[in-house]
C-alpha cells in the first residue's frame, strides 16, 4: 500500500468536497438497454444532454472481463521496482503518477497499450514474464468485444440522428489504420485521505476525452464523477455490470455539436482500489474531423477541418483540463 506523507499530498491537485450542488435533483446516470428498439433515440437524448450513459445487454463475455481484471491486478500488485522495468510509457507501457508531459499529475498507476493486435508485448515482457500472452490474449478478447459494442452504439447513433451511411462513424474505429487506444488504471487507497481537511485528493484530473467514444469498464468503488452543463460536478455510482459510455471530443466536432464531449474526473478512495479499463476509439491518423455535411445544412459549422493527427498533437500539448477544441473553433464574425 503507497502512503501519503504530507509533503507529498502538496503535489497532488486538492478540490473542495463543497463542490457546487445542483439546483434541481440530479436524474440519475442514462441506462440504456442495447437490445431494446428504441435504443438508438435513448442514445442520441444522453449525447446530447449529458455526453455520457451506461449500457447493459451489450454483448460483451464476463468471462472477458474477469479475467482481463484478474490479469491487471495481478500486475499493480507487484512491487513497483517490478513494474517499473516497463516504463516510463513511450507513449505504450507502465506510468505511475505522472499524467502526460505538462505537469498533470494523479493518485493513479496505468498501463497505456495500442488496440493493434500485432502491438509487440517484448517492453512488458520483464514483468510478465518470459511469455506474456495470457495477459496479451485477455486485452486482445476483451478490446475486441469493446469495439464492436463501440461500433454498435455508433451506428446506432448513426441511425438516431438519420444518417447515412449508417457506419459513418463506426467506420472510422474499424479501420485497420484505427488510431485506437486501451488503458488499464489503478486508483490504491488513500490512507491519509482524512489529513485533507474537507478536501478531495485528484485520482484522474477533469479532462474531456479526444477521441470518438470512450468505454469504460471498472469494478465496485466510487470515484468517477462528470460535468453537468451548468458546471455542477455530479459523482456517479459505480456499477460493475454496466459500461459507461462517454462522447468524445472528435463525436463533438462530428455532430457539430449536437453531441457533447463530457468532462470527468476521478477522485481518490481513501479505502478501496479502484480499477478501470477503458477502450478509447479513435480513428486513422490521416482521417478529416469536421462536421458532416448532413448535420450543418441551414447552419454554420461550428469547427475548422483538421486531421486527427493534428488534433492528437495539439491536445496532447495541453494541459488535462484546458478546452483543447477551443483553438478549432470557428469564431463568429462580430
């Protein structure tokens, strides 16, 4: 178990728990029932109105799960001079901490890995020993049942805000070329959390996501909490049989903003771990992200055109929590 001293707990971000409170009863997370046949206008109301939702019937094997979670904390307990053969990331590989090259910094530990099958396991080989592949098998199976529930829910979408082709968007994470990523996070208890004085220590800061979808599976603590509109910072119930389901910043610019890319956070458990695996599905490098034309006809474009890999580089310039689309906005001439 990592302890906090003092001096320490200074470098980490501290919020207030007297966070904002929301003017009216918060609703509750959007639960959305893949196999239903109104599925699709369910999905298209949580874009819009929160950017975020949970799933269920969505396909994916248990038995992928528990045993891709298995894997994971078998690796976050091992001593950290073990872990640490496999890093720092560059960008694939184990992190502890540090959060990017800017100065973020969190309560966390992860391991950041390509969704390329063919994505050469020889740097975690150290620390999983001489043959990796159970571990390499458990991410391939579980990433594969993530993407294709990803590309379910954007067709479905798709089809929601009457688009055709329905695969407009889901073409993009099945490319060969996907710029696709996975993460695995491991969040260990705060044990001097109580030392805060009414403050909340920052596991992962608010940030929105800057692919097109983001689904995140994670086991039974608390801890994620996401941005309603008007600012107000809501904590979410962790459900460990549901995926929750976040827009990205790329989805945003697709939709020209009918869809909202979500920002969210992870606090600190001062008891229990918690783990999360997360499918970030972006597309290939070279791909145009603008709104398409069907959805900006009788308005403006909201977005200048730009690649993806234009968008990756500048937002991973930033800091977590700037507006990383701020600089590809249009501005309206006054």
């Amino acid at each position: 178990m990592v302890v906090l001293s003092k001096p320490a707990m200074e470098q980490f971000c501290l919020v207030k728990n007297s966070c904002k409170s929301t003017t009216l009863p918060f609703p509750g997370v959007p639960l959305i029932d893949l196999s239903k046949p109104d599925s699709k206008h369910l999905l298209v109301k949580a874009c819009q109105e929160f950017g975020f939702f949970k799933v269920i019937n969505h396909g994916v094997p248990s038995e992928f799960i528990s045993k891709l979670e298995s894997e994971a904390i078998k690796f976050f307990s091992l001593p950290l001079s073990e872990k640490e053969k496999s890093c720092p990331p560059d960008p694939f590989g184990y992190g502890n901490k540090r959060i990017g090259q800017n100065g973020d910094v969190g309560w966390l530990e992860y391991i950041l890995l390509t969704t390329n099958p063919e994505f050469n396991y020889q740097k975690l080989q150290s620390v999983f020993g001489v043959t990796p592949e159970k571990f390499q098998g458990a991410v391939n199976d579980y990433i594969s049942a993530a993407k294709k529930m990803a590309c379910e829910i954007l067709e479905q979408l798709a089809e929601g805000l009457k688009i055709q082709p329905k695969n407009v968007f889901s073409k993009l994470l099945m490319d060969e070329q996907s710029d696709s990523v996975f993460r695995l996070n491991h969040y260990p208890p705060c044990p001097d959390i109580q030392e805060l004085h009414g403050r909340n220590l920052i596991g992962f800061g608010e940030h929105t996501d800057p692919q097109i979808i983001s689904v995140l599976r994670s086991n039974n603590t608390s801890g994620l909490q996401i941005a309603l509109k008007d600012g107000n910072w809501i904590s979410i119930p962790p459900d460990q049989n549901s995926f929750f389901i976040n827009v990205g910043d790329s989805l945003q610019v697709l939709t020209n903003g009918r869809f909202k890319s979500v920002r969210h956070r992870v606090l600190a458990n001062s008891i229990k771990s918690r783990v999360s695996m997360i499918y970030f599905g972006g597309p290939p490098l070279s791909e145009k992200i603008a709104p398409l034309p069907s959805l900006v006809e009788g308005e403006d474009s909201l977005y200048k055109e730009f690649t993806w890999f234009e968008y990756k580089k500048s937002a991973y310039k930033s800091r977590l929590a700037d507006n990383r689309l701020g600089f590809f906005e249009k501005i309206a001439a006054s």
